[in-house]
C-alpha cells in the first residue's frame, strides 16, 4: 500500500512539470501595414484628411497627425498582442517576412472604439 502512494506521488510530479509544455500557447509575430490600416480605418482617414484640408502649416501639423496616428496605432497593437499572444507586432517594416498581417483587424477595432 505505501508503495502506490509514493508511485502516485511521483506520478503527480512528473506530470505537473510537463504539463506546461503541452499547454503553452505558441506566440507569433504580426505584421501591420500602416497604409492599409490607414485606408481601412475612417478614423485614421479622417484625421489624415483634416491635414490635406488645411493649407497653412502643412508641415507642422502632418507631423501631429502622424503622430496621433502613431498613438492610436500603437495603443491598440499592444491590446491586440495581448489579447492574442503576440510575441512582437512590426509595424510597417517592409524588411520583414513573414507573420501574420492585421491590418484589417486593428483598423476594425480602431473604428469600433472612436466611433
């Protein structure tokens, strides 16, 4: 009888530190196309628009669009990478090769949350 108790035992341990192998999620690399997000999303259209539309301090002012765009780009790949174990999310990196684009999917969410 104390012989299956320590076989239990040991089975209990071998199991629960390999169990953790099987159960990990694989993490992946995506991939977003600022451009596509841009073209996808209204809200990131429109605030680029608003910067054609004005004349004066065309400079200035596409360098703040551009970095809102970056914030709000940013902001939400990192809720996107969270929710979906994202080990690292490239944006606009044409060196890069592979990975998942989501481009479609953060435009989505862009337009869902600044509607």
């Amino acid at each position: 009888m104390h012989y299956y108790r320590k076989a239990t035992a040991v089975f209990i341990i071998v199991l629960t530190l390999i169990m953790p192998l099987f159960l990990d999620k694989e993490e992946q690399t995506a991939v977003v196309n600022l451009d596509q997000v841009v073209a996808a999303s209204k809200h990131l259209s429109q605030i680029k628009q608003a910067v054609r539309d004005k004349s004066e301090k065309r400079e200035s002012s596409l360098r703040a669009a551009e970095k809102e765009i970056m914030k709000i780009l940013r902001r939400e790949a990192e809720i996107i990478a969270a929710e979906n174990s994202y080990s690292s999310i490239i944006i606009d990196q044409a060196v890069y090769q592979g990975g998942k684009n989501i481009s479609q999917e953060i435009a989505d969410k862009i337009d869902n949350k600044y509607k």
